[in-house]
C-alpha cells in the first residue's frame, strides 16, 4: 500500500484534534487533588457521559481494525460481536451485576472479588487484568503506528512513541475523567470520520445489493482472492445465521451455532462486559445507582448499530477485490522495501529461466519476500512465472516488476483493510477527519486501558500488598508513576502483536485465558452463598491452565500447538477465531466444574451478613418503580433486547 502525502487542511484537522484532547487533560488537572479524583474520578460524572465513554473506551483498535479486518474474513457473522456477544451481556450488567459493583463501594472489579472471597482472588485477578490490559493496550498501540506508517510513510517506532506520549500526558493530568471525557469527544469523531467512507464505499461497489450479489459469487471459490479455502454456500458472507447453522465447514469463520451462542454468546462475552474491568469502570464512575445502572444502556444504543460503520468497510474490500476496474486488493502483508529490492534484482537474475530452472529461479524470489515478521510471505507461483516470462520477453522497470511482486503474494493483511479505505475514498479534507477518527479511536484504546490498570495496580496490588496505611497523597503519586510505567509496558507489547494478522483473533485469545474463566468465577460467587474463597481461587487457576492446554494442544492459522507440536495438534482449526471460541468455552466449564466442587468440599469463611450487598439472594432488590419508565433499567433493557432479535432476524 503506498504512503499518501497529507495536505495542510488535513494537518489542521489533526493538529487541533491532538491539541484539544491535550487542552482536556490541562484542563481537568485543577481537579486532581486526591488519589479517588485521579483514578476513580469521585463517582460523579453524569450517565450521557459515562455511557458514551462506556462504549467508547471499547470503541479503539479491538474495534476498527479488527472489526474491519473480520468483516472481510468472515463477513457479516462478524456482527454476532454485537447482537450476540455485547447487547445481552450489557443488559445483564445494568440490571443484575451494577447494583453489586457499585453498591458495594468497591474501586474495582479486583475489590469486589475481595470482598465476595479473599485476598488470594483478588491478587491472581489483579495480575491477570493486569496483563489483559497491557497487551490490549498494546494493540492499539501497534494498529496506531502502523496506520501511521503504512497511509503517511511515518517510522513505525517514532509514530508508536510521540502518540504514547500524547496519551500520557493527558491522562497523567486528569486522570481518569479526563480519559472519559475524551472518550466521548473520541466517539463522535469515530462516526464523522467514518460514515463518509462507508457511505462513498457502498456507492463504488454499486449499493448494497451489488455488494451482496458480489459476495454471494465470491463465496463459490474465495480461494481466488486468498480469503479461505474451499467452498462455501452462495450466503456465506452476507447471513448472520445460516451459515452457522449448516456446520462450522459452511462458513469462513469455521465455528457453528453452538461455539457462537455459547463460546460468543455466553462465555467470552459476558465474561467481558460484565467482568472486565475496563469498561465497568466507567458505570462506576457514574454519580449515582440509577446513573451507574443505566450506563451500560446508554452504550448500548449505539453499539447495535455500530456494525454498519466497522463491519460494513471489510465487506467492501472484499466486494471491491472482484469488482472489475477497481484495481484494488485487499493489503497483503508488510514486506520491508529493501527485501522487495533484493526481489526485484532476483526476477531481473531469473531472464530467461528455462522450464527446467524456473522452479529454482522462482525459489530465488520467493526467499527474498520475507515478511516484517521473519517469515517468507506465500506467493502465487504462477504470477511468478508470468512475471519472469514478460521480463524476459521486454525488461520491465523496476517499479513494475515490485507491483507485480507485490500483487504476487497470496496472503492478505486483514488489519490494513480500513486503512486501504481511506487512502481510496478520502479526498484532502475528509482525508483528515478519518484519519483524526483513527487516532481517536486508537488513543481511546490506550488511556482506557491504562487508566484501568493504573487503578488496579494502586489500589488492588500496590496498596494491598506492598505499601499498606500510607497517605492518599502517596498513593495519588503512585497512581501517577504507573500510569507512566503501563505506557511503558503497552509498548513493548505493541511489538509482540505485530505477528497477529488479525487483532481481532488476537484479542479475542487474551480474553479467553483470562475473562472466560472469570465469568465462571463471578456467576457462582454472586449468586451462590455457598461458594468459597478457596474454590474461586483454584477454579481461576484452573480455568486458566484449561485455556492454556486448548491453545497448547490445537493448531489454527499456524498459531498454537506448543504443548505437544503442531504436526500432532489434537485439533486443527479453520480459524483463529473458531479456537478462541472453544478455548472460552473449555476454559469456562472447567472453572465452574473447579469451583464448585472444590467449594462444596471447603468451608466457607464468610457470614451471611458478611455477604449482604455481594450476593443476589442476600442482598435487597434494588426498586425503582419511582422512576420514570424510561429511566428503569428492566425495562429499557427488555427494549433493546427486542430490537436486538429484529437485527438478527434481518440479517439471518
């Protein structure tokens, strides 16, 4: 994908994007004066906002990049991210879970564990959100610089480093507030940046009919286009539900109705939304129950639709890649300029290879093509051929020769596909906006997964174990060196995921180790008093060594298969993202197997009263017949439930 050159209103456009959100942080730092300002924000921000900033702080690379790359490897099914696995989950959060969290007075989810078991769960939950929020951190960080480095030619190491910077410095001046009030100026960038390019995207392809019809031809052979083997029913990209219905072999993201309702649906999600830390912190930043309450259903307004501008774009770019004239493809992957020099010299060496040394000289080139990630990037040999015959028949030009090399290789790069689209439909100007947008939704990633480690880290772990009955002044400071030390981490992890293809599959693996097993934890723990401290700390071990015997003994993509090598994996996968529903899925049942059993062979320590207000059968339903219907969490949630169902019946 070649670098695009940026004009000065597009230069505007981000300057003052970057300047505003810095002028937020400065602004808020006035505020900041004890430890709970910076890191809880005080609970007193009003519902519009954190409801905003709830779907938002999701609303980062998780979201554009992955949803986008998703959309074109397995098609609309990739909306189940939302009508299956987000909307039910959400709604189970604000009705049944939010009175807990936030009548608890817990400043975290770590706390709540705490208070519900023991310290020893909260230590290995502290740990492992921990390390969750860091590598998701780190994606945003690695989809930000290399968005950066593929549209504009900026060095990828320099790109990550000044935007950690500016992520930094205002969240080290306003804390937490700041990071939400961002998130919501964040959102609407997302939208006006975005709706352009899909808009300008289905009127390419021909409107949304056209596109369909493209699809449904692509289905009988994507191998053509490098986007999976075998053949798949004429539907396989444009329905939600059949595919999935006719087996994991009918659709592309290889996994059936069971591993989507249940490993999606149910474990993963749930296990998300309503257990992982990051999002819940904002509800509980909310001013008061009702606020905090109706946080969760705020976000999930726009979340129902939010396909139509993440998911939409990747099956574009696959309606695109067939489309004749269009002269696109989806970005394959990144091969450094001095490997496609060394390449282009390799055809110019190969003039006038016979039959009998073409494979050789076509070997030659191949080697040459390595990827950033040390590996040799697959090639279609035939293109190779072609290409050696025509430079032999009449010496091509070097850039002619790399164009063809590069529209040689036969794998494609899914997380460029949103910024292949911007680069084709963005004129100077709207160019800018999107671009802003993407820098938003990246830099929402990071502060809000920072902010939420930086809490558990003071609050949960530093305070809990190392540096007890110090002043809030001390842990104000702390909260602070943190926030500094988990940019720091965030980095270094942005490299490791340069090896994914898909952020999506890779984030999707994170939360397995550490959100599936979790879930199991907290359904036990708040709705059965009988469960011990002692089984919900095994049972997390438990669930999460599960997890990490699925990944270990199954191959998918090439990824997996260390415990017993992947030429004897037990199971191979059609996707990454098939594994990563069954690993969930593992990793939940044997969590709650552990746990229950290990709690019904041990004594609980906790007293029924020690349990009121951590337990639903203990503690007082919360009433809210006083208020408006509109404003009762039961009943708006039954609501968007509905028009939930009537999504997936118009796209089944």
């Amino acid at each position: 994908m070649q670098a695009i050159s940026l004009q000065w209103i597009d230069y505007v456009i981000l300057i003052a994007y970057v300047a505003f959100v810095l002028g937020i942080g400065w602004a808020l730092a006035r505020y900041m004066k004890t430890s709970s300002d910076f890191l809880t924000s005080a609970r007193s921000i009003p519902t519009w906002i954190t409801g905003l900033a709830f779907i938002s702080a999701n609303l980062g690379a998780l979201e554009l990049v992955g949803m986008a790359a998703s959309g074109a490897k397995y098609g609309i099914s990739t909306a189940h991210f939302y009508w299956v696995g987000a909307i039910p989950a959400m709604v189970f959060l604000a009705i049944f879970m939010m009175p807990f969290y936030y009548g608890s007075k817990a400043r975290s989810v770590p706390e709540y564990l705490k208070m519900r078991f023991d310290e020893r769960v909260r230590a290995l939950n502290s740990v492992a959100f921990a390390v969750m929020t860091i590598f998701a951190s780190g994606i945003s960080m690695h989809a930000l610089a290399q968005l950066l480095n593929q549209l504009l030619n900026w060095d990828y190491n320099l790109s990550l480093w000044i935007c950690s910077i500016v992520v930094l410095l205002y969240v080290l001046k306003g804390g937490l507030t700041s990071a939400i009030y961002t998130e919501v100026l964040q959102f609407f960038m997302i939208v006006l940046g975005f709706a352009p390019v899909v808009y300008l995207g289905l009127k390419d392809v021909g409107g949304w009919g056209a596109m369909n019809q493209t699809l449904h031809t692509i289905a009988a052979n994507p191998a053509t286009l490098n986007l999976a083997d075998g053949k798949f029913d004429s539907n396989a990209w444009t329905s939600a539900w059949q595919p999935l219905l006719a087996g994991s072999g009918s659709n592309p993201m290889g996994v059936d109705w069971f591993a989507m309702v249940f490993g999606l649906g149910f474990v993963l999600s749930f296990g998300y939304w309503c257990t992982n830390f990051l999002v819940v912190q904002r509800a509980m930043a909310a001013k008061n129950m009702t606020a905090a309450r109706n946080t969760p259903l705020v976000g999930a307004v726009p979340k129902m639709f939010l396909p139509f501008l993440v998911i939409i774009p990747g099956m574009i770019a696959v309606a695109l890649m067939s489309a004749p004239g269009k002269d696109y493809r989806i970005p394959p992957p990144i091969i450094a300029q001095a490997n496609y020099d060394q390449a282009v010299a390799a055809v110019k060496a190969a003039k006038g290879a016979t039959s009998a040394t073409m494979p050789a000289a076509v070997a030659a080139i191949a080697e040459k093509m390595t990827k950033i990630d040390g590996k040799t990037a697959k090639l279609n040999a035939d293109g190779i051929v072609a290409l050696i015959k025509e430079n032999t028949a009449s010496p091509l030009p070097d850039d002619a020769i790399q164009n063809r090399l590069y529209n040689s290789i036969a794998e494609n790069d899914y997380n460029n596909v949103i910024l292949s689209l911007v680069k084709k439909y963005c004129p100077p100007g709207l160019l800018g906006l999107a671009l802003t947008a993407l820098l938003a939704s990246f830099m929402s990633g990071m502060a809000g997964n920072v902010t939420a480690f930086n809490t558990v880290f003071t609050y949960d772990l530093y305070q809990a174990y190392f540096a007890k009955n110090k002043s809030d002044a001390h842990y104000f400071w702390m909260g602070k060196m943190i926030t500094v030390v988990g940019i720091l981490l965030s980095i270094a992890a942005a490299y490791f995921a340069r090896q994914f293809n898909n952020a999506m599959d890779f984030i999707q693996l994170v939360f397995g180790f550490v959100n599936a097993p979790l879930f199991a934890t907290f359904l036990l723990g708040m709705f059965w008093k009988r469960c011990t401290g002692t089984g919900a700390f095994i049972g997390l071990f438990a669930g999460i060594a599960g997890s990490a015997a699925v990944h270990g003994l199954t191959v998918a993509e090439g990824k997996g298969g260390w415990i017993i090598g992947q030429s004897h994996a037990l199971v191979n996968f059609p996707s990454s993202m098939a594994q990563n529903f069954w690993l969930a899925v593992v990793a939940f049942v044997v969590c709650f197997v552990a746990t229950a059993g290990i709690s019904l062979a041990t004594e609980s320590k906790k007293t029924d009263e020690e349990l009121k207000g951590l337990v639903y059968s203990l503690t007082p339903k919360t009433v809210d017949h006083n208020q408006p219907v509109w404003q009762r969490p039961a009943v708006v949630g039954v609501a968007l439930l509905v028009v939930c169902v009537v999504l997936n019946v118009i796209f089944w």
